[in-house]
C-alpha cells in the first residue's frame, strides 16, 4: 500500500542510455541487411523506418531528462543550450553528408554508417554515471 517496487523506482540513468542505444542501432543494420540481401526489402525498409522512429523518439526523451539529471542546477539552461546546439549541428551534418552517401553508394550504406554512429553512442553512455542501489 504505502510501498513501491523497485521497478516503479525506477529513474532513467546511464545505463538506460546504453541500452535503448544498443536496441537502436540493431534496427538500422537490420534494415540494411535486408536490402543487402534483397529480402523483402520495401516493406522491412518501411516497417523498419517506422520502428527506428518510435525507438529514435524515446531515445530522444531518454536524452532530454538526462540532460536536465545530469546539469549542475546553476547551469541548467547552458547544458540543455549546448544540448539543442549540438543536436542541430549534427542533424545539419548527418543530413547533408547522408544524402551524399545515399548518391554515391546507396541506402545499405547510410544504414550502416547510421548503425555504426549509433553503436558509437551507444560506447559513449558506457561512461555516463549511474544510480547506486540503496
């Protein structure tokens, strides 16, 4: 009644970022696997577009708390500035150096290097501190 479970408990840390980046970058290869090997590759290339998406956007949530938890109270709004600055940047970047692969060697390739960045990221959040069981 008046207590919870651990699982309710719960707050987003480091650890949760490694893992929802890990499941991530899973889908892209996927996807590219598939179209390597031409199997079935319109629809797994739709669907799998559409999973990346909804796992991309809890990724992005995950990444916006943990940028308000991990701020210095003082500096909150500079880190999330920072934040919303390098989002874009890479979004620019991504976006111009994707369609650039796209022409030259196609779509198994941006999934891969989209794969393999997301793979990087996940690396990354190994680093990212974690709450201590009480």
């Amino acid at each position: 009644t008046g207590t919870k479970s651990a699982s309710q408990n719960k707050v987003p840390d480091g650890r949760s970022a490694l893992g929802w980046a890990a499941i991530l970058s899973i889908v892209p290869a996927g996807i590219a696997l598939a179209i390597s090997y031409d199997f079935h590759a319109a629809n797994i290339l739709i669907w799998g577009l559409m999973l990346f998406g909804a796992l991309f956007a809890i990724n992005s949530s995950l990444h916006s708390y943990l940028i308000v938890s991990y701020a210095d109270e003082d500096g909150v709004s500079l880190d999330v500035g920072f934040y919303y600055m390098a989002n874009a940047m890479g979004r620019l970047i991504g976006t111009v150096l994707s369609g650039w692969v796209y022409q030259v060697y196609g779509m198994a390739a941006c999934l891969w290097i989209s794969a393999a960045f997301i793979a990087l990221a996940a690396l990354i959040s190994i680093k990212l501190p974690r709450h201590r069981a009480i």
